[in-house]
C-alpha cells in the first residue's frame, strides 16, 4: 500500500514539474518572440523613437530686419531676451511644475490658463511659452531651482524694440504675439515657435515676410530630464531684410510735438519724388506696449481714448475737404474754359436756390471778386456760382484726375478711399437724384465727399509740381512713378498764385502763418468743416466761440500747401481734428512744419557739400 502510494506521490510531483517546466518554457518562449519583434521586427522603429527621446530638434528664430530712417536713425531693432517655454513631453507632471514655476517667478491666472490651452492644443514635442522678458535675476532664480521644474527651459532670444516708441508707430508700425485661432499663414513654422510676433501695423505688417527671415535649426543630446548636454548639429537662420524709410525722424518727432494735446494728422511728401519725409497721427501710442500680452487697463485706456490713438488718420481718416476743395473747382473751371482768373462775382454773404439759401462763410459777405481774391478770402459764394456754371461732372471729372476717391498706392495697409460721389453713387445709395443743392455742397468740399490727408497732400502736390500726380510711398527705392501732365500749365499757375496770396497777402485767411526763410515763402489753403449741421438758431446767434461747445461738435481745421513758392519741393497736409478754424490751428502747424522741412534741407545740403571736399 505504502509502496502504491509513493508511486503515485512521485508520479504527481514529476507531471506538476513537467507542467511548471512547460510553463516557464512558454513564458520564455513568449518573451523570445517579443524580443525579436521588438529587436528585428520593429527595431528600426523603436530606435528613431530612442533618438527623438536622446535628440532634441529645435528651430532658431532669425533676427528680424531692422527698420531705419532715411539718415539711418534706428526706428526698430531687436534686443537679447531670455524666455522660459514648457515642453509637454519632458515634463511628466507639467501642472506641477507651473505651479512650481508661478512660486518663484509671478504668473496671472489668466496666464496659467493660456499656457495649459497651449499645451493641450499643441505637440508633445513643441515648447509653449510660459514667461517672456525674464530678468536677470528670475533667470538665476529659475536655474537654481531647475531640479523642481521639469521640462521648463531658459531660452536666448531677441524681443522687438522701438526706441522712438510713440513718434513712429503709425510708420514703422509694431509686433504682437501671433496666436493660434490665427489659421492663415500657419504653414510657415516659425509661427510655431513660442512668444513668435508678427507685424500687426505700418511697414511691420506690410513689409512682414521680407521681414521675418527664414529660421535655423539646432540638435541637441539631451539627458533623462530632459537637460542639454551638448550640441550636435546646427543651422544658423537667415536673418530678415533691413529696411530704410524714407521718413525723417527729425521731421517726424518736430511735427508730433506740433499737435501737443490735439488729435490729428500732418504729412509731409516730396512733390517730385513722392517720398514721404513726415506722417504722424495724433495722438499715438508707444509701440512697446504691445510686445508683451498688453494689459487689460492700457487695452482699455487705448481702445475708450475719444481721440483715438490706434487709427493712422493720414491713411485711415476720411474728412471732408472743405475749401482746400475750392482749388479743384477753380482748377476745372478754368480746363473746361468757363471762367478765367479775371471772372468776378458779387458776395451778398450767400446764394438762393429756389426757396434754399447757402451761406458764405462771412456772413456780411466779401463784395466784388475774382478767382484769386475768392480763393485768397476763401468765400464760399464765389464757388457756389462758379459751380452752377461748371457743372458737378467736370468737377468730378478734375477730382478724379488729382487722385480723389482712390487708393494712392502708398506702401502700407489698409488706405480708405474716401468718398468722391456721383450721380450714380446717390441713386444707389438714397435711391434720389443727383441735384443742384448737391453740387453747391460740393463746390465748397462739403457734403457727401471725402478724402484722406494723403490724398489731399497728392492733389496739392500735382498743382505745385506741374500737374503731375506722383505716387506717394514710404519705402526707399531709385524709381519715382509719375503720370503724364494732367493740366495746362498756365492754368496751374493761376492756382498757386491763389495759395500763394492766401498766405502772403495782408487780410488773407492764412497771413498769419507766412514765414520768409532766406526768401524761400510758403503758399497754402485754409479750410474749416463741419462736423455737424448748424441749424437756423444757431447761426442766428453765431456761435462765435466753438470752445464753449462740446468739443466732438467743433470744426475741424484743415489747411495743405507747399513751399517754396518760387521753385516748389514739398508739399504739406495738416488736418487737426476739431481744431475750430483751419487758420487758426491747422495753418500755424503747417507752416512751422514746411519751415523746419526747408530748414534741414538746408542744413543737409550743407553737411553734403562739406563731406563732398576733397
């Protein structure tokens, strides 16, 4: 029995270590075939993926182009920044390490939350930016913790600059932070690099891919946590293109401290060439402000400014002409042969049309006139008649001419167009005839026409170079595109010898703003336009001082013209928004603007003629 039982115990210890061994043997078996599917099978696999794991790859932003002045004055550069990014997949608790990271360097909710929408749209493998323009100190602070911050790095970068900061913001324009809801464009991967800016404004936005340059690359072996150990290869970036402007900053800077606390705008264009040597808007903004995230209070405090910082009034701002318009008139009354400089006219201090009266602007009246005298006192009679005669098509016809109601063309985003309106525009848009009342609002630059100060420096500029319409540009180039003579030369004179009165003749509406620079003199025109209807009441009572009004229902004053008189080379717009009278505000600006604009001439032709000795 004993002996039956042994046999049986021995026989069940053999078959459980015959099963023991299958299994193990099964086991082995099993992780000898996986072995060779991970060695043989997939090793080529797994081993790029040990690569990407030792090797990180990384795009160098390039130097973005610098923007210059027309004397090589720095209106944009770049300088050194350290930045800290996240990298998702070498940070196995990245919440951790934020929180960690906002403990030794400050960081708003609202920017926690950013970088964690960041993170969970982008890549494993792409950094996102958790702090720009990190200081010195925060730089040693956060690499003496960096144990506590895995997957956070302390990059080298460079960071936009504006040293002019307000004085060029609307020329040279500005960067911000490209965003990711901004799907255009978004092939390009140097929008995939943290903290990347694109131009938003000026020369920046409209000169942007010359701008930006092509990116380098850079392979690095990292260690276990993610830290550089060395660099293997690099690619150095190509840096953008460095642009020069044909703007003056000294001009730029004297004009912008021209307007003190009004809203506004002043070019001021070479009428051969078309270069523009001064545009400002008033007021303006330091560009800087926008290079980090900008606050929610300065957002507030530009975005609620009435005067409206943001709008580059020289390209955005549509005005009504007024009567720097009634040098049009003039001018297309004496190409369509209807009046001449001798055609005179009585001023009783308005017009009837049918059971309507116009007013002049005096309301006494200005007597008997001709063509230079009318324009010399501005009177609006005068060119109430005169119009009637002409007829608003050839009027519409000579503004056409002059670059009323189109784009100049000028090297920056985003010009109005103005409005030069026509007898089809108003069917359409009132479904209304066109009518003589119309046509009397035109003559004097009023009712439904507007213009940008860049057109109206254009239109002055062709009067004073010969009738040429020369393109206006900002950008520095050997080619000046012009047009053919547009009108007769004798006709053209008659014109400036208006402007030329209304500045240097006793009792003209611009006399108090004439300078005599070495002999050198400057002619203009004034203009004032509503802004709002005056109603019967109130031109009863006269409304003699706009300052006791509110100041959006004041005039805006106007006045454009050009100097020298004698041998015309620039050309002048200022338009000061609710300025009250184009005498009184905009012509003062104007003409200490053209004088210092001759006056540099003259210093630089000097400079020129010493640096030219042998």
């Amino acid at each position: 029995m004993s002996v039956v039982w042994k046999y049986e115990k021995n026989h069940t210890m053999q078959m459980r270590l015959i099963a023991l061994a299958t299994f193990f043997l099964f086991i082995i078996f099993i992780l000898i075939m996986r072995l060779f599917y991970l060695q043989i099978l997939q090793g080529d696999k797994f081993l790029l993926l040990a690569e990407k794991n030792r090797i990180s790859t990384r795009l160098i932003t390039p130097d973005r182009g610098r923007i210059y002045d027309r004397n090589g004055v720095v209106l944009a550069e770049n300088k050194k920044t350290f930045q800290a990014v996240l990298i998702k997949e070498q940070s196995p608790d990245y919440k951790k390490a934020i929180e960690s990271f906002s403990k030794l360097v400050s960081l708003a909710d609202e920017e926690k939350e950013r970088i964690l929408k960041e993170i969970k749209n982008k890549r494993a493998f792409m950094p996102v930016r958790v702090k720009d323009n990190l200081t010195p100190k925060e730089v040693v602070l956060l690499q003496l913790n960096a144990p506590d911050l895995p997957g956070i790095q302390i990059e080298e970068g460079l960071i936009r600059f504006y040293p002019q900061k307000e004085i060029e913001t609307h020329t040279a324009g500005y960067v911000s932070l490209f965003l990711d809801s901004e799907a255009q464009d978004k092939d390009d991967p140097l929008l995939s690099l943290p903290g990347y800016r694109i131009g938003r404004a000026g020369i920046e936005k409209s000169r942007e891919i010359f701008l930006r340059g092509e990116p380098g690359s850079k392979k690095t072996e990292v260690n276990a946590a993610g830290r550089s150990v060395r660099i293997l290869e690099e690619n150095e970036s190509v840096p953008g293109q460095d642009i020069t402007l044909t703007i003056d900053n000294r001009l730029q800077q004297y004009a912008y401290d021209l307007f003190a606390d009004n809203a506004g705008s002043a070019i001021v264009m070479d009428i051969k060439t078309g270069d523009i040597l001064a545009m400002v808007s008033a007021p303006s903004f330091d560009a800087n402000l926008f290079l980090a995230p900008i606050s929610s209070k300065d957002w507030k405090k530009l975005s609620s400014n009435k005067k409206m910082p943001m709008q580059n009034k020289a390209l955005h701002g549509m005005y009504s002409p007024g009567s720097i318009f009634k040098l049009v008139v003039a001018l297309a009354g004496l190409e369509n042969k209807i009046i001449s400089a001798n055609t005179t006219i009585n001023c009783g201090g308005y017009t009837q049309l049918g059971n309507q009266r116009f007013h002049c602007w005096k309301r006494e009246g200005h007597g008997k006139l001709n063509l230079i005298q009318a324009l010399e006192h501005s009177c609006d009679v005068y060119f109430y008649e005169v119009a009637q005669k002409i007829g608003a098509e050839k009027i519409l016809e000579t503004a056409k001419k002059l670059g009323f109601g189109e784009m100049t063309g000028i090297d920056l985003e985003s010009e109005k167009t103005g409005l030069l309106p026509d007898f089809e525009w108003k069917k359409e848009k009132y479904n209304d005839a066109w009518r003589m009342g119309d046509t009397l609002n035109l003559s004097i630059g009023q009712g439904f026409l507007t213009a940008t100060p860049l057109q109206i420096v254009r239109a002055v500029a062709a009067i004073a170079n010969g009738g040429y319409l020369v393109q206006p540009h900002i950008l520095e180039r050997e080619e000046t595109f012009v047009s053919k003579p547009l009108f007769d030369a004798k006709n053209l004179s008659v014109i400036r010898q208006g402007m030329i009165d209304v500045v240097n003749k006793e009792g003209a509406t611009a006399y108090g703003s004439r300078f005599n620079l070495n002999g050198m003199k400057m002619a203009g025109k004034t203009a004032t336009t509503q802004v709002r209807r005056i109603s019967a009441e109130e031109r009863k009572a006269g409304l003699k001082d706009q300052k006791l009004i509110p100041w959006e229902h004041r005039d805006h004053a106007l006045f454009a013209g050009f100097a020298p008189i004698n041998k015309p080379r620039y050309a002048v717009v200022v338009v000061v928004e609710h300025g009250i009278g184009g005498a009184r505000t905009a012509a003062p600006i104007a003409s200490k603007l053209l004088k210092k604009t001759l006056e540099l001439a003259i210093e630089d032709e000097k400079l020129t003629k010493l640096e030219a000795r042998p």
